[in-house]
C-alpha cells in the first residue's frame, strides 16, 4: 500500500466542470466506456462521497487485477478530488 500524488494539466475545449462531472462525479460510468482497454469496471462501496472506497477492475492481461481508492472528498466549486 502506498501514497500517490498526481497532478495534471491539459487544455480542452470540453469545459473543465463538464470533464469534472465526467471523470471524477461520474466516472463510475464514463471511465469504463473512455478506457475500456483498461478498466473493465468500477465498484464503489456505499455512498460515492468522502469516505467510501471505489475499487477499480482493470481487464485482462493488466500487471494487476485491480485498485483500491478511498474517497477523500472533493469540492465541485474548485475542481479538486482527494
């Protein structure tokens, strides 16, 4: 088990509140259909706020089966997720 910080910057003409909803608020649903090369699928353990836990399938051949995420929390005003 381990810590990992992760930031990005990238440009879009999507704006940034609608990709917030989609890959953070949504992703349960999007990230499957965006990746499926990857992710097959994504479970998440209760309510999808701060505390729960999303446990994250990736598909075959992968060098691991899945991962384990606990929800920090996150703030729609700023786009930012823990």
């Amino acid at each position: 088990m381990g810590v990992v910080t992760y930031n990005y910057d990238s440009t879009s003409p999507v704006a940034p509140a609608r990709l917030f909803k989609a890959f953070v608020l949504e992703a349960d649903k999007v990230w499957p259909i965006a990746a499926p090369h990857a992710i097959k699928s994504i479970e998440v353990e209760a309510n999808p706020g701060p505390g729960s836990i999303v446990k994250i399938n990736f598909v075959e051949g992968l060098p691991f089966q899945y991962m384990k995420h606990q929800i920090g929390g996150h703030d729609e005003n700023l786009l930012q997720f823990d």
